[in-house]
C-alpha cells in the first residue's frame, strides 16, 4: 500500500486499487461495481467504500441522489500509480477479439478499435507440446516448413526450445536446431506436428543472443523539420533527442522491422521513417552477429 499506513491484506488492498482506478479515470463508482467484479457481498463493497473514505477523505465525495461516489477537485492518488499505459492496455482489453475473455477495470470505456492483424494459426497440440518440452528442458521433433528453397516441403527438425517471442504480428519459438547445431527462431505457425519428446541438444543459458540485451540508441530523423524532431523526442520519451532501448540481440531484426529502421535509408519520405539508429555501426554489428 502507498502513503504509509497499517499494512492491508492483498484482496482488500486490491479492491481499493480498483475503487481509486475507476474514480481517478472514470470520475466514480458505486457499489454494484465492486460487487460485480469482485463477486463480494453488498456490505463488503459498503465496507470498501467507507474504508477507502477513511483512508483518502479529500479523494471522495457521495452523491445521495445518484447513489454514486466521486473524485473530488482535489483527488489525489494514495493506492493506484497512475499509468496510461496500463489504462491503454485495458482499452486493448476491451478492444481486441484475440483478447476477449480478459477482465478490464473498465465499467464504460470510450468507443475504441484495433488495427485488424491476418490471424496466423497456431495448432493447440503443437503449442501445448512446445510448452511441455520448454517445461522439461527437453527436445522435440516438429514438422516444420521453412520458406528456404533448399527445403520445399515440410522437414521433421529437432529442436530444443526453451523460449517465445512475439514481433507484435507473429509468435515464434527461440529453440536450439539440431540440424543446424545453432540456436534459432522457429515460427509458431509453422510447426505443423510434433512428436517424440527427447533429450536436449542444447541449455537454455547457451543461447546468448537471447540472454543479451542490446541498447538501441534512436534519435529523431535528422531529415524532417525542427519542430517535427521536437515533437518525436516527446512522442518517444527522449532526453536530449536521444533514448536507448534495451533488446535482446535475437530480436533485434524484429526491431528494425518493426520501426521500419531497415529502409530509412532509403525511403523517399523521411516523415515515414521518424526515428533513426545513431548507434548504427555498433547495431549493424550485433544485428550481425545475433543472425549468424
């Protein structure tokens, strides 16, 4: 619990997070919402609303005739760090049919909508013996289908996974290859079957591209107007136009796809391409080295 205090046991604690989460982004709360979403009783909800009253007196004010708890003017959070992340994270929640399912904190989010993504099918039997191998520090045989012109067809590989990883479209499994004797990244929807659970060609601690991090240093696109460079260092949280990003070397080429780093260069439009790598020397050499 913040601001100090008697220590609170967790389920308390977190339903008066919850009540300061829906005053401080919603402006109020009643009763049903606790009992709702908690699946407490009526008195116990009464009882959260009067300890949160007697906790953060100057947060809350009662309405008799709407029956309703509001933040005041002077609203300060005690329990709750306020993050608009986390309040986005929510609105994906609500958002996003892969996501449905998900409990939000969210009584009436505002009218919100996700990029739509082409599903990538990933089977349940393949996924759930991947987990068991990565459990077990074990191997496993897939099916798998490249896209490399040397293997056309599917080719049963052993593989010794021990992680995922997601790009933010596709998920893959990092696993060590038993064909190719290095570790790599395997895509999740491209495992068509698996069988035979065996010993491990590799320890997960081998795979130091995936236990390295990599600090990519990103820099508004010196190509674009100054009040535009002003205006991405704030987008990005930059100080002095510049922020290093922490990721680890095996995902670095999702990285520089995703920020479309690979065609700045390139591109005739520099407003495309915001930000650029000013550690470019030292990236190329880690992308390098972590595709090897």
């Amino acid at each position: 619990m913040s601001g100090g205090g008697p220590e609170l046991r967790w389920g308390v604690e977190q339903r008066l997070e919850f009540i300061e989460f829906r005053l401080f982004w919603e402006g109020g709360i009643n009763r049903s919402d606790i009992t709702g979403f908690f699946g407490v009783s009526v008195p116990q909800a009464s009882k959260d609303l009067t300890q949160y009253q007697e906790l953060a007196p100057d947060n809350v004010r009662y309405d008799r005739s709407e029956k309703r708890y509001f933040a005041t003017e002077s609203f300060r959070p005690r329990f709750l760090k306020p993050d608009a992340d986390r309040y986005l994270a929510q609105l994906l929640f609500a958002a996003d049919p892969a996501l449905h399912g998900e409990r939000t904190w969210l009584t009436s989010p505002p009218s919100v909508d996700t990029m739509p993504v082409p599903h990538r099918r990933v089977d349940i039997a393949v996924l759930r013996m991947i987990l068991a191998a990565v459990r077990g520090q074990a191997s496993v045989e897939v099916l798998y289908q490249s896209m490399n012109e040397q293997r056309p067809e599917p080719v049963w590989r052993r593989i010794s996974p021990h992680a995922f990883g997601s790009d933010g479209f596709r998920w893959h499994v990092r696993a060590f290859c038993h064909i190719d004797n290095r570790f790599k990244d395997f895509l999740l929807s491209r495992c068509l079957e698996v069988r035979s659970l065996g010993e491990p060609g590799a320890r997960p601690e081998e795979d130091k591209q995936w236990a390295v991090f990599f600090d990519v240093e990103l820099s508004p696109n010196p190509k674009i107007g100054e009040n535009q460079r002003k205006i991405i260092a704030q987008d990005y949280g930059m100080r002095d136009d510049s922020i290093a990003i922490p990721v680890r070397r095996a995902l670095l080429y999702y990285f520089r796809k995703r920020l479309r780093l690979d065609v700045a260069d390139v591109l005739d439009d520099p407003h495309e391409t915001p930000v650029v790598v000013t550690n470019r020397v030292e990236f190329d050499a880690a992308l390098a080295e972590a595709m090897q």
